[in-house]
C-alpha cells in the first residue's frame, strides 16, 4: 500500500512537472516570457521538488524509526550491541 502511495506521489508529481513545461512552451511562443526566464522557473521548481522529496524521505524514515521503536522491534544496531555484549 505504501508503494502505491509513494508511486501514485511520483506520477502526480510528472504529470504536474509535464503541465508546467507545456505551459511555459506556449507562454514562450506567444512572446509572454523569455527562454531564459522560463528555464529559470523551470531549474527552480525542479530543485524545490528534490527539496521537497528529501524532506519526505527524512520525515518518512524517522516515521518509520518511531513505530519501529515504539512496537519494540530490534535494530541491526541492537542486534550488533547485544553481540557484543555477549562476547
């Protein structure tokens, strides 16, 4: 289920990126804003989109750490600090 979620994230996030070029192809050709401007606007909505991604990753993963912790499940590093332990 959370696969579907992430790819069903993924696609919208194309699908919007794909509209925003469209977009600004025919802002282009009807001589509303620059190549230059529209490839600006273009780099800048990309890196907040990886910006975006990373902290959803982030926030997922110390999602993931909590339920983890809070359901008791051991860790590798538990795991590697009882082994040592035991030696």
């Amino acid at each position: 289920m959370l696969e579907k979620i992430i790819y069903t994230g993924l696609g919208a996030g194309a699908m919007l990126g794909e509209k925003i070029k469209e977009e600004l192809a025919k802002l282009e050709e009807k001589g509303k804003i620059k190549h230059e401007d529209a490839k600006s606007f273009l780099e800048n909505v990309e890196q907040r989109g990886r910006e975006a991604d990373e902290k959803g990753r982030e926030q997922f993963k110390q999602m993931l750490r909590e339920v983890i912790d809070e359901l008791g499940i051991a860790t590798k590093e538990d795991i590697a600090r009882l082994k040592e332990e035991l030696k």
